[in-house]
C-alpha cells in the first residue's frame, strides 16, 4: 500500500458505501431482502476496488490534485513535442541549487498510516478467526438430530442462539433447550434458519467479515455492516412471514428467545454465525414483523442483475480515476520550476510523488541539464521502490524512464542495462513494448538481425498499440536481409495498422516512400510520400499548441527587424530516425527574446522518431542578436526550420 493508494481507495469506499446507503433508501429496495442485496453488492466491490484500482487503466479526475494532495506546483507536461518552457531563468536558478535536505526533517506519513491500518487489519482477522475456530468447535462437539430439505439440524449445549453455520456444507444449529420448545417455535426458527441457507447469508456474512477487516478505519464500512446484518435477519423474517405464518405469533417466539438467551450470548454470533435473535436487534425487527404494509417481497433475477450490472457500472470507472495525478491543463513552467532541486527532491519524495521528479527531470533534460535529469530520475526510481516495492511493476516502468533518458543521451550500454533490468520484470505493457522497440533498434545496429526480430515479435505482443511500430522495425530488418517481397509486405502491413491522420501513418509513409525509392518504383514512392505529407499536417494540426497570445511579442514587419542569427548548434541525429533513414524539415514556432535566446518553442511540423525534440533542443542552444522597434529590443515571433539529412 501506499500513501496515494490508501488515499484513493479512502474516498473511493466512501462513494462506494455513500451510493449504496442511498440505494437501500430507494423505492425500489422497499423489502428487506433487497436491501440486503443492495449492501452485499457493495460489500463485493470494496473487496475488489484494491485490485481493480491497480489493474485499470488510469483516467485522472479533473481537480482532484487540489481537493486531494497537497503538492508543489509541477510542470506540465504533454505528450506533444511541442511543449516547451523558457530556459535562462530556469537554468540559473537550477545550477544554483544548494542541498538543504538536512534542514527539513520529515515524518514518513505513509509507512505510519500502512503500520495502523495493518494493526487494525490484524486484530479484527484475529477476532474473525478465533470466531471462526469456536463455531467450528461448536460444530464439531454437536449433535445430530435430524435433516430439514437435506440440511442437517444439529443441537449443542454451547449454542446461545439458533445459528446457521457453514459455507460449503450448511448445518443449522439449535441450543440444547430447544429440545424443551413447543413444535410451533421448532418450525418457526427452524423455517427462519432454513431461509438463511436458501439465500446464501453464511458466505455473504463472511465476505462483510472481510470487508470490515479490510475497511476498518471507514465509519461508514461499521455502519453498513451492521445495516446488512440487520437487513438479513428481517429479509429472513419476511421468507417466514410469506408462508402464511401468523405475525403476532412469530413475533412472540422472537422476542421469547431473545430474552431467555439475553445473558448467553457469545462473540462468536456476531463475527461468524448467522444468529437468529440477537437482543439488539430485537425492537426494530418486531416492529417489521408486525407492520403489515412492510413490502416482504424476494427480488427476482431482473432485479440481482440490475444490481450486478449497476455495481459494475460505479466500481470500474471509480477504480480507473486517478486521485492523485497531476492537472492535465501546462502551466507557466518557468513559475512551476522549484528554485532548490533538492528541496523539491525531499518535498516530492515525502509526498510520495515520483510524477512530479519525473516530470521536472524531463524539463531538465530538455534544457540540457543532464545532471539536474539525473538526480530527479534517480530520486523518482526510489519513490517508485518505496511504493510499490523493488522488482514492481512501479519500479521496473521507472526503469524504462531512466533507459530513456539514457537513450536520448547516446549512452547506449546504460540504457541497454535499464531496458533488460526492466524486461526482467515487466510481462507486458506498454513500457515493456518500448523497452522492447529500443533494444530491437540496438541490435540492428550492432547488425544482430535475428535478435532484433525477436525484440520487436516481443513488443508487437506486449502492447497492440505498437504492433505497427513493431512491423515498421521488421520491415527495416527484413529490408536490410534483402527480402525485399517480405520488407514490403510488412511496411504496408504496418501503414495499414494506424490512424491515416497519425503521426505513426506519417512516419511509416515516408519509411516506405524511401524504401520504394530504393527500390526504382518512382510512382508508388509519390504517392506513398504524399500520403504521408497528408498524414504529418493532419497529425500536426491537432498537436500543435496556440502561438503566443503575450501581448508583448511582436511579428516580422514594418518597423520590427527581424532576429540574426549569431550562433548555432547543429542537431543530433537519433539512433531510430539513422538506422530508418527518416528525414525531413521540422517546423518550429519561437519567441526570440531579449537576451537573443528562443523561448516558448513549439513545433509547428513534426518529422518523427524524435528527431522534432533534437531540433528544439538545438534551438535552445542558438543564440540571436534579438529583433528590434525602432532600434529598442524587443521579443518578436519567429519560425525556424530545422533541416534533417542524411549523408
């Protein structure tokens, strides 16, 4: 557990059992019988909510970072390449870090909150179990007397109350003076107790046993498990009564046997039995025996799976939401960058937010503040530890994030080393196809053909969203094997798997417009690259962000000159866009600002395989002699075109 999980499954139980109180007040759940249906359906999901929290696929609940965390401003962001921040101010206030943790002494909240909820957890499985033994004790030591519709009725001198016990094989067991009651109170209680078994009430009571264990700390969970055991006495009642039973009689055999075993009862009733009159409960069960407008009807097979299908209804989307995420909308990212390093460090790592140092670190990088990176990411791989444990799926997806980093650093050997570390872990998934991708992409260049195939086999079974970046690779490799028929069926095989308009359709047109060029086939090469031009403009006019709206940029015209450029720094070539010979121009949006660097960079047209991120961060490397307006400086919009060519 972590502090983050804890705190969305806290107020996830609470809408879970909030939603259920207000079913059980519905017209529709007017028998007891139903509104037992209604709290053992809510029982059910509180059980699952935990697995299915983690299993899901996260959607994050709009404004919850405020109503639910307390965090540090952190930078957003997008999935776009066209996010950027502004990079002297940062870069100065992040070189002039000092480590301060030693100052901020800090209480481990969620191993104190994990420590409680286990003690709490652990005494109430305790009582469960030791009332578990005593039944079973009780079972044992008992005797026969007889069977009712194959049941087997039992008798014990240990017996407090009439009781039903067990899940796979039920027995009703009566107290030892049952033997003196009149024949009517035998074939009330014994019709109630048979009722109990009928409706499955011995294993529903232990799945609220473990509900309750589990969701202790809720208020609400003691309420609703009393409300349910109340509810299946009365439902019970009800099974009674509809036999044609006579009210004021039943209710006299109720309230007899409550007052003769007042005194008797034992701990044991309450955890693990089905009791038949437990005292506390008495007044208000009377009281429904002899209210003869109480609705005593059984719900139908209509009425459970409406039940059913609508507590799957609320459990799936409350388990996907996301609590804790971070605000989807970018903020100013050079407000939202902390002025100590380690600060933030300490502050995320306390508050258990490896998003946060991620996040940053991916800022860092972009900069070129590659040590700043470094630390962030290393600090976010041990929060995930802490988190979800070394050798998680947590910590093997942090993996995959440092062999990332390490990729876009040209460090080969390190990102290899994250990426297998990571793979030991991760089955599948979508890190597991990236990690999966990028080794296959080392292969082919350390010319190993056959294990890049085998990568890249592996990435296309590990996430169905990268089987078209998958055959792309294939292509690639069979291409350089010389099966040109097999490359071109996969290139197209891989066009084919992807959204026309994608940036995926972009770059694999173009792939294969090279490859049919190679190839002497003139026409189809055309047209293979004009659909990928569609495709590019198409994709990039949905991931582009909106040019600046500061009222203080200005446009190239009139009495505004234009920027000169003074100093430049070629880009990288990556590792993917190399061995797939992918080139072309990346068009980029600027904001060339007084002290003749590029901010608020954003990419206007994409390329693919990376190579639109190398171009923004060459760009942020160019220095300008800055526009002016009648001769004073001033920011002024630019575009830049960012030529990639292979020799």
């Amino acid at each position: 557990m972590t502090l983050a999980i804890l705190t969305g499954i806290a107020w996830k139980s609470f809408a879970v059992l909030g939603v259920a109180a207000l079913m059980a007040r519905l017209p529709g759940s007017r028998s007891a019988a139903a509104r037992h249906m209604v709290w053992t359906a809510a029982m059910a999901t509180l059980l699952l909510l935990p697995l299915l929290s983690v299993s899901l696929p996260k959607w994050d609940l709009p404004g919850s970072e405020t109503l639910f965390s307390m965090k540090t401003a952190a930078v957003g962001v997008a999935e776009r390449p066209a996010q950027s921040v502004s990079t002297a101010p940062v870069e100065e206030r992040l070189r002039a870090t000092q480590p301060n943790a030693a100052m901020m002494p800090r209480v481990d909240w969620t191993k104190w909150v994990w420590v409680l909820w286990a003690i709490g957890t652990a005494v109430l499985s305790c009582r469960v179990l030791l009332a578990w033994m005593s039944l079973r004790r009780m079972r044992r030591n008992a005797w026969p007397v007889g069977t009712l519709d194959g049941v087997p009725v039992l008798e014990s001198g240990d017996a407090a109350l009439p009781i039903t016990v067990g899940v796979l094989r039920p027995a009703i067991i009566m107290p030892a003076e049952a033997a003196d009651w009149s024949q009517e109170r035998r074939e009330l209680v014994l019709a109630h107790e048979l009722a109990h078994v009928r409706r499955g009430d011995v294993p529903i009571q232990g799945l609220a046993n473990i509900a309750l264990c589990l969701y202790w700390w809720n208020p609400l969970m003691w309420r609703a498990w009393r409300a349910l055991i109340s509810e299946r006495e009365r439902a019970a009642d009800d099974a009674v009564l509809r036999a044609g039973v006579n009210a004021s009689a039943y209710a006299g055999h109720l309230l007899e046997i409550a007052r003769a075993f007042r005194n008797a009862a034992s701990p044991a009733i309450a955890w693990s039995a089905v009791a038949m009159a437990q005292p506390s409960e008495m007044e208000g069960r009377l009281k429904s025996v002899l209210d003869k407008s109480i609705c005593r009807v059984t719900p139908g097979k209509r009425a459970i799976w409406a039940t059913v299908l609508a507590s799957a209804a609320l459990l799936a989307p409350l388990a996907s939401m996301e609590v804790l995420a971070q605000a989807q909308a970018p903020v100013d990212e050079t407000a939202a960058m902390p002025a100590d390093v380690e600060a933030t460090i300490v502050a995320a790592t306390g508050q258990r937010d490896y998003r946060m140092l991620e996040q940053i670190a991916e800022t860092a990088s972009s900069q070129g503040l590659y040590e700043v990176a470094q630390r962030l990411l290393t600090a976010g791989l041990r929060v995930r530890t802490e988190v979800g444990g070394a050798g998680g799926q947590l910590y093997a997806e942090g993996l995959v994030k440092q062999g990332d980093f390490e990729k876009w650093r040209s460090n080969r050997q390190a990102a290899e080393e994250k990426y297998k570390q990571a793979l030991e872990i991760l089955p599948s998934g979508r890190d597991a196809a990236r990690a999966l991708l990028a080794l296959g992409v080392f292969a082919i260049g350390d010319k190993e053909l056959g294990k890049a195939t085998d990568y890249f086999r592996r990435a296309e079974q590990a996430a169905p969203e990268y089987a078209s970046r998958a055959k792309l690779w294939m292509a690639i490799v069979r291409e350089r094997e010389n099966k040109i028929d097999e490359a071109d069926a996969l290139y197209q095989q891989a066009r084919s798997m992807v959204e026309p308009d994608s940036g995926d359709a972009a770059v694999a047109g173009l792939v294969y417009s090279k490859f049919l060029l190679r190839q002497n086939r003139k026409e189809d090469a055309t047209a293979a690259a004009q659909l990928a031009e569609a495709a590019r403009k198409s994709y990039a006019g949905r991931s582009r962000s909106a040019s600046s709206t500061r009222s203080d940029v200005h446009r190239i015209g009139g009495d505004v000159r234009a920027p000169k450029l003074v100093k430049k720094q070629e880009p990288e070539y990556t590792e993917e866009a190399r061995i797939a010979k992918l080139d072309g121009t990346a068009i980029l949006s600027v904001v060339i600002e007084t002290d003749g660097r590029a901010h608020d960079v954003q990419v206007i047209r994409p390329i693919g395989m990376g190579l639109e991120n190398k171009a923004v961060e060459a760009v942020r490397q160019w220095r300008f002699s800055p526009g002016t307006l009648n001769g004073q400086a001033v920011p002024v919009m630019a575009t830049i075109e960012v030529n990639f060519r292979l020799l």
